[in-house]
C-alpha cells in the first residue's frame, strides 16, 4: 500500500489530541513552530487551542543585554493587545490576530506599533485596542496565562509551550517549518519523547535563522 494511503488511514482513524500552544507574538521562533502546527493539522487529527505567554514577563529581573532588554520593554504592547483582543471579542479572536501580527512583524518587519495597527485592520477588530500595548490594566491576566505555560515546563524556556494531552514541552525550534506527513512526523516525533518519563531535552546548535515562508 502506497505511503500516502498509509498515512491518511492511521491519520483518520487516530484519536483527536487536544493541543494548546503559547506563543508571544514577537519571537520569530515560535512563528515558525505555529506555522509548523498548522501544517500538522492537515495530517494528523490536532484540536489547538491558542493562548499567550510573555518574553517579557519571563526575562523579568535578570541581567540582558541592553538591545535585548529595549526590546522586551517594547515586546509587551503585542501580547498585551491580544490579551486586550480576547478579553472583548472572545477566543476565536486569537489565532487571526496572531497570525496578522505574524504576517506584519515577521514577514514585513515593521515596528510593533505599526504591525499592531495594521493587524487590527486586518482582521476586523477595534483600532483603539492598540492602546491596551501601553496599559497594564490586564497584565494579570496575562501573567496568569504565561504561568500556566511555565508551570508546564520550567522557567528555563521560552517560547513556544505546547502542552497535548497532558504532555508539555518547549519548542520544537526548526526552521524552515515542516510540511506535510514531515510536520506530522515531528509532531509524532515531539509528543513521543516529551511523554517518556524523566525526558527533559534534545539540542543542537543553531545554524540558521528562521526562513519565513510566504503563506499563513
């Protein structure tokens, strides 16, 4: 039987997982892993679930280089508008917005200002939740977020979390994303090794950036 025919088989007759993925919408890498999971769930039965976490919040308090600490002052105003975004328009919110604020600051590079305005537009919401990137009135809220992903996995991470069926891991960090039966065979593979007992990390040195594809 052809390996395609294979795949779809075990893919259709495989049990739902449900997934949540924690993303802050500035990392460039946790980009790439949500494109990755998209593409997962052309393959494998995945229900996502979309929530935030902070680079910010989570570099609180330690020593950074200057650059980097500029940027994670600037890094709030995104996740705080989508916290601000859900709040008032609900969960299915998340994911669009996301993946507009994807589009605006990693594929177009603009600033966060600009991409928060121009991912607004995009998907229909309210321009004047732009404003919540410069208020603190709900970053309880995404505290609380960001802590149940740390509280997963660690405060050694970053981001993304994926937490499937009661198994949470950081990452995976690839570049460029898998597609096809490929991501499937990652995410096969992720959700194999972090629910072996007592796993905790494969690495390797990173040899290149994030290659961006075009498409959402």
């Amino acid at each position: 039987m052809p390996e395609t025919t294979e795949n779809t088989a075990l893919t259709t007759s495989a049990e739902l997982a449900s997934a949540e993925f924690w993303f802050d919408p500035l990392c460039p890498w946790a980009w790439m892993s949500s494109r990755w999971l998209g593409e997962v769930q052309q393959v494998r039965p995945v229900e996502v679930t979309w929530s935030v976490m902070s680079l910010a919040v989570l570099n609180e308090g330690r020593d950074l280089p200057k650059q980097y600490a500029e940027l994670m002052e600037q890094g709030w105003g995104p996740v705080r508008v989508v916290i601000a975004a859900r709040e008032a328009h609900g969960e299915q919110v998340v994911k669009p917005l996301y993946d507009a604020l994807g589009e605006h600051i990693h594929h177009r590079e603009e600033d966060y200002s600009t991409a928060i305005a121009g991912a607004l537009a995009d998907v229909g919401l309210p321009a004047e939740l732009a404003e919540a990137a410069t208020s603190d009135a709900l970053d309880d809220v995404l505290r609380a977020s960001h802590q149940r992903a740390i509280d997963l996995v660690g405060d050694e991470v970053g981001t993304p979390v994926i937490a499937v069926d009661g198994v949470a891991f950081f990452g995976p960090v690839v570049s460029p994303a898998p597609r096809g039966e490929a991501a499937g065979r990652l995410w096969d593979g992720c959700v194999l090794v972090a629910g072996t007992d007592g796993f905790f990390e494969l690495k390797r040195s990173r040899t290149r950036e994030p290659i961006f594809h075009t498409e959402a």
